[in-house]
C-alpha cells in the first residue's frame, strides 16, 4: 500500500475530531455539577414557576415588544401584582439580583448562549434590589 | 446535483484559476469575520458618507443581472436565432450576478444575523422589501430556467412547453429589478443628486451596455479557452446592443448634466460639481470620473463606426472600456457622491480601506466562481453532444 | 411523465416545499403578532393610565430660541449625552450625536440670505432629529424598526434594527448615527437606568420618551440653563410651545421637502 501513511494520518485525524468533545471537556475541566442557582428571597413570581422555566424567552420577548412598540410600560401579572416593564430594573435589579448568579448558571450548565440583550442592557448585578412590587414610575434601562 | 461533476474535471489552468479563486474568497472570508466582531467601522464608511462600496457594487451588478434580458428577449421575442446559443450563458451570468449582489447587501449590514427581520415583518412602503422580492425571485426565476434548459440539452430534448411562459415573464422580472433598485435612491427627499426622474433610466440604459459588453468578453474568452464558439454573428449583434444602450446612457448623463448645471440651482448642481471638479477642496472622485467620461466617448467612437465595431479586437477593447466606464461611474460614483454635500452641508471623503476591499475581492471571486462552475458545465456539455 | 426514481424525488421535493411553504407564510404571519401565552395573566397597561380616550392626539414638539441659544454653552448635549449613555467617539467618522451644535449657515444653507444678519453669521445652532410629521426615515425602513409612534414621536425598536443604514440615506437633516463600533468603551459616565446600544444599529434622539411617560420634560429642555428650549404638545393650543410660535417668527429646516419638523426655530 502506497498510501499507508496517508491513510493512516486521515484515520487518526478523523478519530481525533470525533471524539473532541471528549478531550475538549476533559482539557476545559468541566463538571457535571448542576446550576445552582439563588432565587430571588419571599418574593413572588411575575409568572408561574413552571411557565418561566419553558418559556422566560417568550414572556421577555412580550415584555420587550410591549414596551417598544406598544408603548406599554406597566404590566399586571396573574395574581394581580404590578411591574413596571425592565429588563435591568425590574428582572435584575428587583427580583433577580445577579446575570451571573441566576442567569448564567442555567445558561452555562446547558451551553445555551444567553441572547444579545446584555450587549445593550446593563447588566447591573451586585447592586441591591428593591422589595416594592407596587408600579414603580422608572426609567426603562 | 447531477452534472456538478463535469466542474471537477479540468486542465491545469482551470484548477489554478479556482485556486486563486478560493484564495480570494479565503482571504475576504477572514476579513468578513473581522468586519463581524469589529463592526463596519474597520471599512471607510462614516456618519456622513454611510454607504460606500459595498452598495456601489450591489448597484452595478443588479444591472449586470438585469443584462441577460438583452439577448433572451431578441431570442424568445424576435427569433434572433444567433443568440440561441447563448442565452444559457446570459441567464447563468444572471445567476451569478444576483448572487453577488445579495452578498454585497449581507456584508453591508450592521446586524446581519437579522436580516430575515425582512421577510418577518413585511414593510410595503420600504423599496428594501420590494428588492429583496425581486431579487429573490429573479434568483428562483432564472435557476428555474437556466436548469432545465442545460438539462434538455444534456438529453439531446426540446425544452417543455411551460418553459415559454416563465422566460417571457423573467422579461419584465428583469427590467422591475433595477427599476426597483432605482428606486431605493430616487426617492429620498434629502439626496438631489439621486431624487430624479431619469435615474432608473440611467440605470436600465447602463445595465444593458455594461452587461452585454461583459458577455461579449465572456463569449470571446470561451472561444479562447474551449470548443464553445458564440459564433460570430451572435457576437456582432451584442456589440451593436451595447453601441446602443451607451450612446442612451451617455445621452441621459448629459441630461442629467444640463439640468444640473444649466439652471444654477446649487442643490441640484452641487453634487455633480463634486464628482467632476469637487467641493470645498475636496477631490477624491475627480479622476475617477474623468476616466469614465474618456474611457465612454473612446468606447462610443470605437462602437458608433461600424468599421472599427467588426473588427473583433477593437470591439473587445470597446466592450472592456464601457464595462470599465460604466463600473467606475456607478460602481463608484454615484453611491458615494449621492452623500455630499450631507444634510448639514458638509464634504466628507470616502476612501475603502484594505479590509473592506478584501471583502469586495472575495464576494467578485464567489461570483467568478459561480460563473466559472456554471460555464465549465456548460461547457462540457456542448462539447460531448 | 414517466415514474422514474428522479421523477418520484422531484414530486416528493416539491411537495414537502409546498408544505414547507405553507408553514412559513403562517409563521410570518404569526410573527407578526405579539402572542401573550403567559396564563392568566391580564394584558399591559400604557404608561400614565388611561389610553386616549376623548383627548385629541398629542403631537411632541420643540422650538429653539436664537436669542436665548448659542451662548457657548453645552448644558443640553451634556445632559442628553449623560441620560442616554451616548457615546464620545474621537473618530469624528464615527461619531454618535444625538443633539449638537451646526452652524448656522449649514443649518439653513437655502433659507438664509447674501447680507445676513450681524449676530446669524456663524452663530452656532442646535439640530436633533426633528421627529417629522411625515419622515421618510419610517418611509423607507425595511423592518419597520423605525415608526412614527401615535403621539408624533419617531421611535427606535434597537432589538430589530439590522443595521442596512437606509433611514440614515432617507433623513434630510442627517440626524440619525450609526454604530461602526462598539460605543461601550467611549461612553464616559454609565448611566445604569438606561440602556446602552450595541454596534451595527441606528440610533438618534428619542424626545426623551422615556421621561415623557413619566410626565417630565426632555433633559436638554430641563438642563438649559438658559430656558432657550420650549417644549410640548402641538397640537395643544395652550402649550408653551404654542404659546412660542404664536408670538415669534420661526423657521424649520427645508419645509419645501414636506416632512413636517416638530421641531422649530425661533429667530
């Protein structure tokens, strides 16, 4: 076989990349330990649980076109508890606390990149939250 | 798909030109990705001049595309029988051209991941909506048409009678594609040197001289380098075509000039006053468009007298001066200059830096590249039958 | 036509397109509406409460006083910059204004006389987005990223924005900027109650909606220190700004164009 040496460096070559993900999570130490994450303390959801958790992207796309297009900045949840509509203020700064701590941990866990908005929005982690769940008239960060 | 193959089969010269090919379209790609993760500020756009090359080229090769409506209607309206042979390579250069062109708008853009936004949210009164459909279904248009007719010859068929209709419907198809683009600039209010009447004209009348011209140096350069033969008379008659489409686009320039600089009105005039003698001391496109205006009346003398048109060497240096003319005048100049003076009265030049040309060159090489596969097919096919 | 193997596949491929197709004209058509799955949840409420009702549309507008204006100060363009986290960029190619300074003779190139007014020759001038009754920025975006929002004010949508620059080409005034670069670094004081933009989309300035629904004036209105900035509703007989126009010569820039500026200048 002429090729021998040829074939076999295709050969190793194509083993090496399917079976990267292997070698690649070994070299980045990567755990199989799961987000832990911190939830906001004794305050209540703008949504049920389990609705968050399937579907915060379309509920934060509705908020989001809401109050650009619409011009609709307060929102009325379904046990009657005012919002004032915020990606920064209001989903961070108010009940979430920290992109890092909440967010990320999730995001990370399954290697699902968080979608652009904090290119733009601010990520305002660190800072303390306000307890009110009355509207608060604010600015939309 | 299935006669892919005959691309993969050449000469040496052929390999090497794909390989430079790819080169270029390698090199562009590693800049595009800059361009990407930089912004658009790593090309020499700027607040007042916000669109540069890139749509300069879009808008030259929309005509370029619009082109193949020069021998498809003479052949399938007016039984011009010469050009039978060569619609297939018009309606592949279509191909290749609103190709090119879709690449010019997604490297333009500042969020091209969204660029679907478009089709999402279908604006009626955007003149952007409307060149997306046209393009698109010039693209579906002549894909549609240019394979089934290769098919047919490839199997020794007559094309199927519904063929008919759809060429004769990509005829208007064509003109509406750059009427439309057209129209993305002549009606802006705040931009006199683009908001006129005679700019789709323009447009039409340099498309159908640029692009027959490129076909006639297409035709020739196959001649050269494979059995296809044109012939000669198929030839002639595009020659005469771009004789007439450039005596109406140097026509219409001087239009346009007159009103410009005959009524005085320093809107109107300021912008041409740029282009040829510049403002404020500002000259960047000055010898640019000098060269177009002498490059077009050499190419009208060269194709005006039927001696010098026939005579094939001649004509290839004519059809190479209007393509030339035409790409400097369109391609270059009047995007750019349709921004100065700005709103705010003020000359800002515009220079294409080297990142931004390297993007040009890749999406010229996706095209060539397309064109080559697409001829080379073609090609091969004739020569087996 | 014959049933060949290729024949079938043909067939097959066109009808999964049909079908395809079908989904992707309703998914347009889906996309096109908000849906608000959320359970249980009642819908939102505009700012300010009640929406409408017998009042007749509001109309924003500006008048800018020459008089008062132009007295080397930059309190307004300060106070938008800071509220909006509009960047500084020293690469005047790539600059980002929102409200600056023009000369007059740039401000009103067709409008001004050979022998012009002493205290109007090189008098530097204030120029914003004019928020036109009938712009043909909105016009011609293939997104509808940008629109003229029921009361006069031309908005911004950054989340759909992609950036092709054609509201740029489309504005008369040259009001909008677009972003080359990232502006994060070059902003010099983070205002955290507002967002930032990112690059590759078109920004300019908004009449401070975001204050307007909070029943307060812009923040070049409230910073002049001059009060050379009247703000209010046009369409309101009784508002400041009416009161303005009623008594002064204004001008705006090249009416002959048909937009309709809210925005005018009082001499």
């Amino acid at each position: 076989m002429r090729d021998r040496a040829l074939i076999f460096a295709g050969l190793f070559l194509f083993v090496a990349i399917v079976t990267c993900p292997l070698w690649w999570g070994i070299a980045a130490r990567t755990s199989t330990q799961g987000p832990e994450l911190k939830l906001a303390e004794g305050k209540t959801c703008v949504a049920p649980a389990d609705y968050m958790r399937a579907s915060h992207m379309q509920f934060l796309i509705d908020w989001r076109d809401g109050k650009v297009r619409q011009h609709h900045s307060q929102y009325t949840a379904y046990n009657g508890a005012h919002y004032n509509v915020s990606l920064t203020n209001t989903c961070l700064g108010q009940c979430h606390g920290s992109k890092k701590q909440f967010c990320d941990q999730c995001h990370s866990y399954v290697a699902i990149s968080t979608p652009s908005c904090w290119d733009c929005h601010q990520d305002v982690s660190g800072k303390t939250a306000t307890m009110a769940t009355a509207a608060v008239p604010g600015r939309m960060p | 798909m299935y006669m892919l193959d005959k691309a993969l089969i050449g000469s040496r010269r052929y390999w090497g030109w794909i390989a430079l090919l790819l080169i270029l379209v390698g090199v562009g790609f590693v800049c595009y990705c800059w361009q990407l993760i930089v912004g658009l500020g790593i090309t020499g756009m700027s607040r007042d001049i916000s669109w540069g090359i890139y749509i300069g080229q879009f808008t030259f090769f929309v005509g370029i595309a619009a082109s193949a409506v020069m021998v498809v209607l003479p052949y399938y309206f007016h039984n011009m029988k010469e050009f039978g042979k060569i619609t297939i390579l018009g309606e592949f250069l279509a191909i290749a051209a609103v190709i090119m062109c879709m690449l010019f708008i997604f490297v333009d853009m500042g969020q091209p991941a969204r660029v679907l936004n478009v089709l999402f949210y279908p604006t009626l009164h955007s003149m952007m909506f409307w060149d997306m459909i046209s393009l698109g279904g010039y693209l579906l248009l002549n894909a549609v048409i240019s394979a089934v007719m290769l098919d047919c010859e490839y199997k020794h068929l007559h094309p199927p009678r519904w063929l008919r209709p759809v060429v004769l419907f990509s005829v208007p198809w064509a003109i509406s594609i750059h009427t439309v683009t057209a129209f993305l600039y002549n009606g802006l209010p705040g931009r006199s040197l683009w908001l006129t009447a005679i700019l789709a004209p323009r447009f039409l009348a340099s498309a159908f001289a640029s692009g027959p011209a490129l076909l006639i140096l297409l035709c020739l350069l196959l001649r050269r380098l494979t059995s296809f033969d044109a012939g000669n008379e198929a030839i002639r008659k595009l020659g005469i075509i771009v004789a007439y489409a450039m005596s109406l686009n140097v026509f219409f320039l001087l239009l346009e000039l007159f009103t410009a600089l005959y009524s005085h009105v320093p809107e109107h005039s300021a912008a041409f006053r740029y282009l040829f003698f510049g403002l404020e001391g500002k000259h960047p496109l000055v010898p640019v468009m000098w060269l177009s205006v002498i490059m077009a009346a050499a190419a009208l003398v060269a194709l005006l007298v039927p001696a010098l048109r026939n005579d094939r060497r001649i004509l290839v240096v004519a059809s190479a001066l209007v393509f030339g003319s035409l790409w400097l005048d369109k391609g270059m100049g009047l995007i750019v200059a349709g921004f100065v003076p700005s709103p705010l009265g003020h000359v800002t030049v515009y220079t294409p830096t080297a990142p931004e040309i390297a993007i040009v060159f890749g999406v010229w090489a996706i095209g060539a590249l397309i064109l080559t596969v697409f001829y080379k097919i073609t090609t091969s096919i004739r020569e087996a039958n | 036509m014959k049933i060949t193997r290729m024949n079938f596949l043909r067939v097959l491929g066109g009808a999964v397109l049909a079908a395809g197709a079908g989904k992707f004209v309703k998914g347009i058509g889906d996309a096109a509406q908000t849906p608000s799955g959320v359970p249980g949840a009642k819908n939102f409420a505009t700012a300010g409460g009640a929406t409408g009702g017998d009042r007749a549309p509001k109309r924003w507008g500006m008048a800018i006083d020459f008089g008062k204006c132009g007295k080397g100060c930059n309190d307004c363009m300060r106070a938008c910059r800071s509220a909006h986290n509009v960047p500084q960029i020293p690469d005047a190619n790539h600059e980002i204004k929102w409200i600056w300074e023009e000369p007059y003779e740039k401000v009103f190139p067709y409008q001004r006389t050979d022998y012009e007014r002493q205290d109007l020759v090189g008098r530097p001038l204030l120029v914003l987005c004019n928020h036109c009754a009938d712009p043909p920025c909105t016009r011609v975006c293939p997104t509808q990223a940008t629109w003229k929002r029921d009361d006069g004010i031309v908005m911004m949508d950054y989340h759909r924005c992609i950036g092709c620059r054609y509201c740029v080409a489309g504005c008369p005034y040259g009001s909008r900027s677009f972003n080359w670069v990232d502006p994060r670094p070059y902003i010099e004081t983070m205002n955290p109650q507002f967002p930032t933009r990112t690059k590759g989309v078109v920004e300019k300035c908004n009449f401070c909606e975001e204050r307007l629904a909070d029943g307060l004036l812009p923040a070049c209105v409230e910073a002049c220190s001059q009060k050379a900035l009247v703000f209010g509703d046009l369409n309101d007989e009784n508002s400041a700004v009416r009161q303005a126009l009623k008594s002064r010569y204004a001008m705006q820039r090249t009416p002959e164009l048909g937009t309709g500026p809210s925005v005018f200048y009082l001499t």
